[in-house]
C-alpha cells in the first residue's frame, strides 16, 4: 500500500498487545513511539514509518494518534492478508 500511496523510503510496523490487563492503560503510545524512534535510528536510509489499521479498530488508530502518526488514506486496501479486508486507514510519521 506504501507503494499505492506514493510512499517511499518508509519502513512499516505491525503491533499488537496480547494481555488483556495491559490492553487500555497507555502502553500503545508508548511502545509505539519507542519502536518508531529505534527504527529510525537504526535505518538512516528510512524517512517514514506507515501503518495499516482497520477503520474498525479505534484503539489501534488512536494509539498511532498519540504517538505522532497522521491519518494519509481512509478506503479499501488490496491485500493478499485476509485480516486486512474492509475500510482501512493509513497512517503515517515522517523522521
């Protein structure tokens, strides 16, 4: 979908947190945010982060929020991944 977007020099991320304990306390942002500054430190050759989210899933696209993502695309996406089907989101951080 980077490629679709015109998205280039961008690494993605894919994340999930399992515990239901852990899930709504502010770990998101924070995990996040550290991956995303880890990546590009280690890349240099990157100058974005983008992310796939379903439109469904207001926690994924909120924790992407507070973690300085931005919103690029709302609409379908052409995916070979099942779990990707239906209205998406693209997010976005730029270095």
């Amino acid at each position: 979908w980077c490629e679709a977007l015109g998205i280039e020099r961008a690494a993605g991320i894919d994340y999930m947190i399992g515990v239901a304990e852990l899930i709504g306390v502010g770990l998101g942002p924070v995990i996040v945010e550290s991956f995303t500054a880890l990546t590009f430190e280690r890349y240099a050759d990157i100058d974005r982060m983008g992310v796939a989210v379903q439109q469904a899933n207001h926690r994924s696209w909120r924790t992407l929020e507070k973690a300085g993502y931005e919103r690029v695309f709302e609409g379908m996406i052409e995916s070979d991944d099942p779990s990707d089907a239906g209205p998406s989101y693209v997010y976005v951080r730029a270095r």
